[in-house]
C-alpha cells in the first residue's frame, strides 16, 4: 500500500509544508501525491545522499545545509534526478529557505522545532505503524466482509461492517444517484443525493453504474480509505447482486408494498430498507392512491401520468396503490398532476360507480403511512352518499373542504371535546341519526327551510318540529346564524370520527 506525501503530513504533527504544492516537469501527478517509502538523512560529508532506491524523503539538517552551502542547490537537483519524494528541512534554516527555490519538482517540507538525528528513525516508526494499521485494519475488514457475504447480507449491512471495522464512513449511490446505503460513521442513517465528487471522498464506479463512496474522511484517514476502497467496491458488487436477487415478487411484492404504506412504527432506518428491498427511492416523492370498484387497467391508465405504479393490494372491490412520482417535481407541477388525473377519472367513469381517492404528495418514504391513512380518509369520504366527487385528493379544498383541518385534530381530546360541546346531547339521543341528517340539511341550505324540506323530502312542519327538538338537544337555537359554523364543524367532526371508527 502506498503512504504518500500528504499522508505523511497527516501522520507525522511536526512536519508542515510552507512551498505550494508544485508539479513534476511532465505533469504526471501531483508532487504530494508521490509514494514514500522510508526516511533517510543526509550527510555532513559525502557522499551527501545516501544509497536511495526511490520513494524515500530525504531529511537535511541545518548542520548540513551549512556544511554544504553553495551546493544546497545541486543536493536538491541530485535528490529529484533519483526519484527522492521530499526533502525535510529544519523550519528554522534560512539557508535552505534561500536554495529550494532553484527546484521546482520537489516539495519541500519543514520540520517545527530541530531536526536531530532522531528523527529519521520517528518518522520511519510512524510509516512502519501505519502499514501495520492498514494490514490489521484491512484483514479484520476482509474477514467481515466475508462474513456478511456468506450469511447473504445486502449493501446495508455491508455499509455497517465498514463502518464499525474501519470507522469510515460508507455511501453506496446507484446509476440514478440514489442512495442505497447511506450509513454514516456514527450509525445515523442520512438522506439525500450525493454525487461522490466532494471534498475528503474516496470513491470507485461500479460496473451496474452505481459508486461506492468513503467519506468525508479526514486527512489521516485518507491511506487507509485508498487501502481498502477497492476491495469494498468488489464487496458492493455482489451485495447489490444479492439484494437485486432476493427482491420480492408477484404477490410477495404486493404484500411487502402494503407493509410499507402501514409501517408507521418503523424506524427511519427500517422504512428506507423496506424501500429500497422494494427497488424504490427512499428519497422520492409518493401518493397513495385508493380506487373502489375499479379494473387494475382501469387504474394503471388513469394513474400513469402521476407516476410509477407499484400495487398494494386491496379486499371487497378496493385497489390500493403505491405511486412514485416521476423525477422530483414541485408542487405545483404535482397539483397540476393530480388534477388532470382527477378529470380524466371523472369523465371517464361518469356512468359507474368507480371512485379514486389520492393521497397528498408524500416527500420521502418515512410519509408514506401518514399519505396511506390520507388516501383511505378520502375513501371513506367517497363511502358517503352526500360526496358527489368521484375523484377526490387530500389536498384540495375543493374535495374535502374543513375535513382536511378537522383530519388533522382527529386523535385529539380537544376535537371530541368541542363535539361534546357543541351538540350537546343530539348524539346520544339521535340514535338514527335522523336529527343530525335535519341539521346538515338545514345549515347547507343556508339556513333556508324551505330548501332544507325540499332536500329531505319532508313537510316543512315536520322540519319546523324536528329544528325545534334539535334545539334542545344542543342547547342553542339553531335559526342564529351565528351558531352555525360551531355546528356543522361539530357535525362534520362526529361524521369523520364515526367513519374511522367503521374502519377500524
């Protein structure tokens, strides 16, 4: 394994480079990206360089440089002809400062403090004790990696034997840019997109198209990132493989999609591996979309142009459905998405009973339970004879109106406290539900009794009675108009609630 120059400045505190990084005459590489292979020093007398066979950095002490003086110059010359990697100056040594400067494909390090005889033999141990670290590092790592290969392991498990064997931190990113194995160094799971171009990143391209990328590592992690990321791609390579292999299929992968829209106990961790074992981006923008006495065809046609299809399966006439929105749209281009799917289920289902009811757009899979339980409340809207729309989303206003506020209150002790409040004892006494039918009647006809009859079918006398036994009931009168909004709030609040209890 090669220990290069900006290695050694990251192994070795004491050294510092002062000269700009510079570049061998060919521009081949980088002068601190040159491989170094053991420290010498310079002598006194000469032969002043010592026997090299390349590689080596080459410690001058200012006991040198003033022995030699006038043929510092040549020194350096002779030094970058047979390959040395660096030269180690003393930081203090102002002759040095003045001859480096005749060199211009060397890097010229400084050591803080005295450059005694010593310190060849430190910097020697530290090279000797990282290749020992690599080797023990990397052998542990492989006999893990091995490990996890055996017991099938995918490319989330893999990211977590790196980590805990070599404490980098490991991203595993596909052809479209999606992370698969997004687990960092201290275990927390991250999100995102990560091109694997930024700063403090080892990375290798996989032949599928995907990357693996280690980092940001810092810089004395950089050797052991190069020493191992080449065996970690090889790794990544079958892990993918296994994970693509053992995806579920046919009525496996409709279950395990069903599992997904009801994992709301799940860990983050959890939902993006349920995800990604689905071949989905944990990342991507969903709806969840719920159709009754609907044909798949039917709904894969009219959904198609929202984005992928991925069924859930479904009982007594009802689909359930898994979309991922094609590319990451905005909100506006998904509204606009939605309606146009909702028109074209109106017109073409205007002679049936078939219903569609779309959840909001769920950024992110850790949404899709709450985009499932959203999608099934518009349904169990649509159950309702008085909801004429047979496409209907979360979302709009204008489908499901102050239902959409009241869903967000709908486990909370406050909302069953204003109902209790605002209707009194109309829902114990109402066993039928006859009087609370009178009651929305009349405050959707603005209050009108003449309207409200004709909408029930009833004679104007029977409402006249029925408003005025509502009226005890609730314990106000319900011909002021400034009781209405708390009354039908609190009517559309005891319908919503007595419909989850029906699902449930």
């Amino acid at each position: 394994m090669e220990i290069t120059v900006d290695d050694l400045l990251a192994l070795a505190p004491g050294l510092v480079s002062r000269k700009p990084v510079c570049l061998v005459t060919d521009g081949a590489e980088s002068c601190n990206e040159r491989s170094v292979t053991w420290a010498v020093t310079a002598r006194t007398s000469p032969p002043h360089i010592p026997l090299l066979r390349g590689g080596e950095v080459l410690l001058i002490p200012a006991r040198v440089t003033q022995e030699v003086e006038e043929n510092l110059p040549a020194i350096l010359r002779e030094a970058a002809r047979r390959e040395v990697s660096a030269v180690i100056f003393a930081e203090d040594d102002e002759l040095a400062k003045q001859s480096y400067s005749h060199v211009q494909d060397i890097p010229i390090l400084y050591w803080r403090g005295d450059l005694s005889l010593d310190k060849e033999t430190e910097i020697n141990r530290l090279l000797t004790e990282c290749r020992g670290n690599l080797y023990r590092i990397g052998t542990e790592l492989e006999r893990r990696m091995t490990d996890a290969a055996a017991g099938d392991a995918g490319v989330e498990a893999l990211a977590r034997v790196v980590t805990h064997s070599s404490g980098l931190s490991l991203k595993v990113i596909d052809a479209l840019g999606r992370q698969l194995a997004p687990q960092a160094a201290n275990g927390d799971i991250e999100s995102g997109v990560d091109s694997g171009n930024g700063p403090g990143q080892v990375c290798r391209g996989l032949p599928s198209g995907a990357k693996v990328i280690l980092g940001p590592v810092r810089p004395e992690q950089r050797v052991l990132a190069r020493f191992v990321i080449d065996r970690i791609a090889n790794a990544a390579t079958a892990a993918l493989q296994r994970d693509n292999a053992s995806r579920p299929r046919g009525s496996r992968r409709n279950e395990a999609t069903a599992a997904l829209l009801s994992s709301r106990n799940l860990t983050a961790s959890d939902q993006r591996a349920a995800a990604l074992a689905l071949g989905l981006d944990p990342d991507a923008v969903f709806f969840v979309a719920i159709s009754k006495h609907a044909t798949e065809p039917e709904l894969a046609r009219a959904l198609a142009a929202l984005g992928t299809l991925h069924p859930a399966g479904g009982a007594r006439q009802q689909l359930t459905t898994l979309l991922v929105a094609h590319g990451r749209p905005g909100a506006e281009s998904l509204a606009s998405r939605v309606l146009e799917v909702k028109k074209r289920w109106e017109r073409d289902h205007a002679t049936d009973d078939a219903t569609l009811a779309v959840s909001a757009p769920a950024f992110g899979v850790a949404r899709i339970p709450g985009a499932a339980s959203e999608a099934d409340f518009v349904a169990s809207l649509q159950s309702q004879a008085e909801f004429s729309r047979r496409a209907a989303s979360f979302e709009s206003l204008d489908d499901v109106g102050a239902m959409r506020l009241l869903y967000q209150l709908r486990d909370s002790n406050e909302l069953r406290q204003f109902i209790s409040e605002a209707l009194g004892t109309l829902e114990n006494r109402d066993q039928r539900g006859t009087l609370r039918a009178t009651l929305r009647a009349f405050l959707e006809s603005g209050g009108s009794q003449v309207d409200a009859s004709h909408r029930l079918g009833i004679h104007r006398n029977t409402l006249a009675y029925r408003l005025r036994r509502i009226g005890e009931l609730v314990g106000r009168d319900v011909g002021d108009p400034g009781s209405w909004l708390t009354l039908h709030l609190a009517l559309r609040a005891s319908e919503m609630l007595e419909l989850a209890a029906q699902d449930r």
